[in-house]
C-alpha cells in the first residue's frame, strides 16, 4: 500500500492575501476614518505571527505508511507507530479547525499541530484503508 502525504508551507496565497487584506482595512482606517495611530498599531501587532509566518516559510506534514504515523511541524516532529495506535480523534473546533488527537493504545492522547493535520475526508480515507479506527466530532470545546 502506498503512503499517505500530507504537506504544506507557511508561505501560501491565502496568507499574503490575509496580511494585504487587512494591512488595506487598517490603512483604510488611518487615512479615511482618522484613526488614531496607536490604534492602528495595536491592531496591526495581530499580524506579526502570519508575517513571520510568511519571512520564515516553515514546512508542515504527515505521513501515514504501513508500519508507522509521522509528523513534522517547523522544529517539532513525531512518529507513532500503528500498532500504538487505539483510534484518531478527528474534533472540530469552533474556529471551525480540525484537530486530530491520537489516542494510544495505553490511553494517553497526542494532538496533531492545526498546520499538520491534512484535509478530514483524505485523512479518514487513509486511516480507513490501514484499518485504524478514527471517529468525527463535529463540535467539541476542548
């Protein structure tokens, strides 16, 4: 059976277009509302995360095998074996994310970081096809 990949880049089209977007609504404000200028800076303070983000362009993925779960996000990375594996939790958030929680066979959780967690219906068809049971929760607070 092949393996499953999964990648992706901090720097992306919809985070250019998120910073240029409100980098406009925040000069918008400045030049046509007079805006104070401390304000506008507070509030443009929000988008140093997505501008580092775009500067550093850190790499993310998963990979799913035969024999193991690996995932990498910036410094950050995994392997979990399947056999480790009792089932994968895949909630949604209210911020209508994706977060996919491994629960191992010994009952202890491990979550997946957002920028590495693949598309839910490839994910569940990859997790279908090594038979690992994954269950959806459309809603779930924590």
């Amino acid at each position: 059976m092949e393996a499953y990949v999964y990648a992706a880049q901090g720097r992306n089209s919809r985070t250019l277009s998120a910073l240029t977007i409100a980098w406009a609504v925040l000069a918008a404000l400045y030049l046509f509302l007079n805006a104070a200028l401390w304000i506008i800076l507070l509030l443009a303070l929000a988008t140093l995360p997505a501008l580092w983000d775009l500067w550093r362009n850190p790499s993310a993925g998963l990979v799913l095998d035969e024999s193991a779960l690996l995932w990498h996000s910036g410094r950050r990375h995994a392997e979990i074996a399947l056999s480790e594996i009792e089932k994968v939790r895949l909630d949604r958030s209210w911020d209508f994310t994706i977060r996919a929680i491994v629960v191992l066979q010994t009952g202890r959780k491990l979550r997946l970081p957002v920028e590495s967690t693949p598309p839910t219906e490839a994910l569940a068809a990859a997790l279908e096809a090594r038979q690992i049971k994954h269950e959806r929760n459309p809603f779930s607070l924590f």
